[in-house]
C-alpha cells in the first residue's frame, strides 16, 4: 500500500495562533494541502487566511500600541482607533494621481472648453485649449467641436474621472484617515473615512460570534491584503488599508472588547480599559 504523505507545512505559519482561543497553533496541526489549521487547545478547524501570524498573543499585541493607535473608555462606550497614514501609500498614490490627472485634465479642459463655447460664447483667441481654437472653439478631428461631440467626451470622461477622483481620496485618506470603532453595551459601530467624510458600517455587540482575518483583494508595499471581519447579526468588514501592526493591534483590540471569554481562556484577564 502507497505511505500517506505527511501534511506540507510552511514557515510562514510557524507562529500561528487560533483566532478562537488565541492559542499557539503548531506546524504539525497546519495542513496547507487543505488549507485549514487544527487548534490543540479548543479543537476548530480554522482557514489559513483566518490565523493569526504574528506570534504574540492578544496581551502582547495591546501591551505595545503602534503610533496613532488609541483604545479608551469614554462612559459606557469602548473607543478604538487606529490611523490609516501611511506614507507609502501617500507617496505612491502622488505619484499615481499626478500621471493619471494630468492626462484626464488635459481632455477635461477640451471637454469644459467646449461646453463653453456651444452653451455660452466663443472662447477667446489666446486662451490656452490644448489643440488650439477654431472660430472660438477648441479643435477636435482638425475641425471646431459641436455639442454632440461635446456632450459626447464629457459622457466618455465619467468613469477616468471617477478614478482620478477615487486616487485622490485615497491619498488624503493615507495622509488623515482613520478608523474609529465605538462599542457600546447594545449597539456598535466601525466608522472607516477622513475628515467628515466616513462609512459607517453598525452591528450588534450582543451578537458577536467570531473576530477574524479575512483575505482582502487589496494588496501593496504598505498594506497586507488582509483585512478585519466581525461575525454577528450582520458582518462587518474593515480594515484593508491598515498597515500590518495597526491591523494586527486593532484585531486584538476588538477581541478583547467584543469576544473577552477568548482572552480568558488564553490564562489572560480580559479588562476593558
């Protein structure tokens, strides 16, 4: 009879820890082959995606905050924050936006130039239209554009448009975003924006049955391509553009707040600060 081959193991997963017990995972309990990781301590079966890789327990990561982390009581509430600057991100992001908006600025100003000129008036001689003017209007296929053709770019140049804009939020928010979760003793709320602008996503704490990792589609120099899930009345993803320590710290954070019985099952007190 064939011998069985032992499970393929990885050194990437040599510090694991289950995401229900925070327990230490060893390598003879990871199969990759399948993807799933067996805990000796509470028995699941958790996905590879899902385990923790730092090597620290929940106490060691909230012991040592990253920069721009913050988790304080404010009444009843828990107030967990973390920042999303990153100056990777900032610096990629300028140089992406400047290529990708200089380009679309240069039709966006044909486009403008002749809204201006069908809607309202010629366009005075001088002006700088990049193409040139033609009887007070800017040139497109070596003739003065109409309103059809007009219309036409501006419906064309929606979508680069959209992009440009999206590279440029993306930026501020790597520069000032943050992420702001308040957990109250019967609502809660993960808030992910900058400035006034932020998505609020609202669950249930009563609820909550699992705090995990999840793999996200979203992946860079600065970010890890995982992301925070919470598992209650409704699930809540967040977190993608946290780099590795704030995502690992803000995990920790909320599993101690929402899931404590899984702190103190690792022989740790779970006490809210």
């Amino acid at each position: 009879m064939p011998r069985s081959r032992p499970p393929r193991r990885s050194l990437e997963f040599s510090n694991a820890r289950c995401p229900q017990c925070d327990g230490a995972i060893p390598q003879d309990r990871i199969n990759i082959a399948e993807g799933l990781a067996q805990c000796p301590a509470c028995g699941e079966l958790t996905r590879l995606s899902q385990l923790n890789l730092c090597g620290r327990s929940i106490e060691e990561i909230l012991a040592k905050p990253p920069s721009l982390c913050s988790m304080q009581a404010d009444g009843s509430q828990v107030v967990i924050q973390a920042s999303l600057r990153s100056w990777g991100g900032v610096l990629g992001l300028t140089a992406m936006s400047l290529f990708w908006n200089g380009i679309i600025s240069i039709f966006v100003t044909i486009a403008l130039a002749g809204l201006y000129a069908n809607l309202i008036g010629p366009i005075p001689n001088g002006f700088p239209v990049p193409g040139g003017l033609q009887q007070g209007k800017p040139v497109m296929n070596d003739k003065p554009m109409e309103l059809g053709e007009t219309l036409f770019m501006c419906i064309f140049l929606i979508p680069f448009v959209a992009v440009g804009t999206g590279m440029l939020l993306g930026l501020v928010t790597y520069a000032f975003g943050k992420i702001v979760a308040v957990i109250g003793p019967e609502e809660a709320a993960v808030s992910t924006g900058v400035f006034g602008l932020k998505w609020t996503k609202r669950f249930d704490p009563n609820e909550v049955r699992a705090v995990m990792f999840e793999r996200s589609h979203m992946e860079s120099n600065t970010t890890t391509g995982k992301l925070i899930e919470i598992q209650a009345d409704r699930t809540v993803r967040f977190g993608s553009m946290l780099g590795d320590d704030r995502l690992q710290w803000m995990h920790a954070a909320l599993k101690k707040v929402l899931m404590p019985e899984s702190v103190q099952g690792n022989g740790n007190a779970a006490v809210l600060p």
